[in-house]
C-alpha cells in the first residue's frame, strides 16, 4: 500500500483545483459584484433604503440557501455518476432537481408577492425599513423562478467539470444589473427615478437574461451531456428515490441554514438603523472575503465526488491531508486582508451615518477572527464530508450548532443588553466551534460512501 502523504504530489489535483475553482470563483465574485453594486447605489439613499433592502433580500437568502441545497444534491450525486461517466444517469438528476427547484421558487414567489409587508415585519419594526423592504420584495420575488431555473443548470455544468459558464453568465448579469441600476435608482436616461424600486426592477431584468443565456448554452453549445429538452420533462424512479434520500439531508441543511440567517436579521434587526446598516455593510464585507474559498471548496468537492465515485479511496486520504492545510492558510491570510482593509472598506458607503460606520467597524472586526475558521470548517465539511457521501452528519452538525449554540446564545446576549458587535459575535461563533468537530471527521475518514447504483 502506497504511503499517504500529508501534501498530495498529484499534479493533477492542484491542476483541477485551480481549473475549477477559478471559473467558480469569478462567478461568485462577479454575483457579489452586483449585490454589493445595488448596496452602494441603494446606500447612496441613506440608512433607511439600505437597511429596507438588506431585509427585503433576506428571502433572496432563503430562496439562495434552499435552491442550494437542490444544486448541491445535484452537484454531489451528478459528480459521483460522472466519475463512473454515466450520463444517462447525470441528465436524469438535473431533471429531477431542476422540477423541484422550479416548483419551489414559483410557490416563493407567489407568496412574497400577496404579503411582502407582513414578511419584512418579521425582521423590523421600524416602519421606514418595513416601507422599502416591501417595495423591493414586492417586486423582485418575480425573479426568483428564473433564479431556480439558472442556478439548477449551472450546478449540472459544474458537476460534470464545466464551471466556465457559470462565470460568463453572472458577467453578462453583472454588465445589466449595474447599468439598469444606474438607470433606474437615480432615473438617467430620460427614466424617472426610481430609488428601491429602480433597484429590483433591474434585478429581475438581470435575472431574465441570466435565465436565457444559460437555457441557450445547455441546449445548443454544450458538448459535455447534449441535453436535450425531452431530457428535463422526464424522470426516473429510483433516481427520484436517491435524489430524495440524499437531497433531503442537504436541502435540509440549507433550510437550517436559512432559518439562522433570518434568526440573525431578526436579533440585529431589534436594533436601531444605524446597527442594521452596518450589519449589511459587515455582511457585504463577509461575502467579498468568502469569494475565492467557496470557489476552492467546490473545486474540492468535486474533484472529492469524482474520485468517491470512482473507488480510490487511498487517493482520497492524501487529497483530504491536502485540503486542510491549503484552508487554515487560506483562512490567515484571509482573516488578516479583513483586518486591514476594514476601514477602506466602509469608507465606500458615503450615505452612511458616523455611528452606523463606527458599528460596522467593530463587526468587521469580529469577522476577521471568525474567517479563519470559515475557511477551514465549510471547505473541509462540504467539500470533503459532504460531497465525499457522509450527507446525514452535516446536517446535523448544522442543526445543533444552529440552534443549541447560535441563536441562543445571541439572544440571551441581546436580551441583557449586550453591545451590538457582542450579539453579531454570538451569530458567528460557530465558524471557529465547528473546526473542532471538522478535525475529527474528515481524520477518522468514515465519510467516504459511493452514493451510485
């Protein structure tokens, strides 16, 4: 038996790694580009805009976190036939979790459009941030079908190692949504000024398109499946049956997940304007610094259903040794980048009060420590443990954090008074928590399963 070593000396694993996550990394960025675009052009607006639009996208998160777990499921069931280059079997998949996901976002849709005041209410109690919140889901939860559709196609690509599109189709989003919310927030062009509602107008436009160009690249350019439509009105039993019993622990996943974003945005939505501005700015600020690493962690995991399905497991050590070391580095040097350019940073919201910025420094603060774990525990759990086969234990190592330690101990925190930056520490403690568990697992390697028929 060949000795596992702590760095692999695979070539083609840092080849994969870099051809895979790069692609993935720039879409990642370029979809933060036009989230953070609507941020400063909406901050320009003052406290209130900004603070109505953070909460109007919570349910954006909530579609996101939930649309995930589908693309994950396809992601890691997709990759493992790919390894096997059952294609029959990957077309299948894609078709079964692009209906759920579809059937997921219209009933989202349909719900966000009847009652969007009452949903931002459960966020705030400030009636200005309820006001704008409304006019922005009001109209941009028109989207979030195309959303379903977009993001369920990219993760088939993905899944079969064509990570390129996804990029070009969040660029061609980003050169829309910027210019027509440039257009429409501060009304150029001869349209009138829109403010928020210039901003989700635009957003469902960018959202259309995306939609569009990746239907036309999946049924006419791509040469990896050729899929063709008859392919996506079918399904097949005991696939659906696998889907189901692997995707539920995942989608599940996503659900908890979700619910502890908008437990979060309900806790700091109890403070003022200035507290939720800067939660918005420290949580922009928490996304641009997680860009690159998801990228990575989806390269890895899958290159990890890849090489599960396939059978090499002893390979599969050597890559696991691997990905822990490149992610606590990755997760230093990541946690001190924050650290430095948190003031530069804020300084990019010229709408924003003094006090709101003075908040937002002390979060970010907090998020250059957390980051570190962040790196290390979600590359680690998702790209090895749960693209690796071991769905089940994710959750529940989701599920516990989320609601035994997260949530509780923020709101005892927030109940006794405790400082703005106090509370926001109590929602990320589980990033640096979770590394412990993570050690363990992926070294005591029970996680390698072959999820294939």
């Amino acid at each position: 038996m060949a000795k596992v070593r702590l760095l692999t000396r695979e070539k083609s694993f840092y080849k994969s790694l870099i051809t895979l996550a790069l692609p993935v990394a720039a879409q990642a960025l370029i979809t933060f580009a036009v989230n953070f675009a609507d941020n400063l052009m909406v901050g320009a607006l003052g406290d209130s805009a900004i603070s109505g639009v953070y909460m109007g996208s919570q349910i954006q998160t909530f579609l996101q976190m939930f649309s995930g777990g589908i693309e994950g499921a396809i992601l890691i069931l997709a990759a493992q036939y790919w390894g096997k280059q059952d294609r029959e079997s990957i077309k299948k998949i894609i078709a079964i979790g692009l209906h759920f996901s579809l059937i997921f976002g219209l009933v989202l849709t349909l719900v966000c459009a009847l009652i969007p005041g009452p949903i931002i209410s459960i966020f705030t109690r400030d009636e200005a941030v309820i006001r704008d919140g409304a006019i922005y889901l009001r109209i941009v939860c028109f989207s979030y079908a195309f959303f379903c559709v977009t993001q369920s196609l990219i993760a088939a690509m993905r899944s079969v190692e064509v990570t390129r599109i996804g990029m070009v189709v969040s660029a061609i989003s980003l050169v829309f949504n910027i210019s027509l919310n440039y257009i429409l927030i501060f009304g150029k062009l001869g349209f009138p000024a829109m403010g928020v509602q210039g901003a989700a107008i635009a957003t469902v436009i960018s959202r259309v398109i995306e939609t569009l160009v990746m239907i036309v690249y999946v049924f006419r350019l791509d040469q990896q499946l050729k899929v063709k439509v008859s392919d996506l009105l079918t399904s097949d039993r005991l696939l659906r049956r696998d889907f189901i019993r692997y995707g539920l622990p995942i989608v599940g996943g996503q659900v908890v997940w979700s619910v502890n974003m908008m437990g979060n945005s309900m806790i700091m939505g109890r403070f003022d304007q200035s507290v939720i501005a800067a939660v918005s700015i420290a949580n922009t600020m928490n996304t641009l610094a997680y860009v690159a690493m998801n990228g990575m962690s989806s390269a890895v995991g899958i290159i990890t259903g890849k090489t599960v399905g396939a059978g090499k497991t002893e390979l599969m050590k050597e890559y696991a040794y691997t990905t822990q070391i490149l992610f606590l580095g990755i997760g230093l040097l990541t946690g001190l980048m924050i650290a430095l350019l948190k003031v530069p940073f804020i300084s990019l919201y010229s709408g924003v009060t003094p006090e709101a910025a003075g908040y937002a420094r002390q979060m970010i603060t907090v998020l250059s420590v957390t980051m570190i774990g962040t790196c290390y525990q979600a590359a680690c759990l998702f790209g090895l443990v749960k693209s690796g086969g071991d769905i089940d234990f994710v959750f529940k190592n989701d599920t516990i954090f989320v609601f035994l330690v997260v949530l509780p101990s923020a709101i005892v925190a927030a109940h006794f008074g405790a400082p703005a930056w106090v509370v926001f520490a109590c929602l990320k403690c589980d990033q640096i928590l979770k590394c412990f568990v993570a050690v363990f697992k992926i070294n005591s390697f029970n996680w390698m399963k072959n999820l294939t028929r």
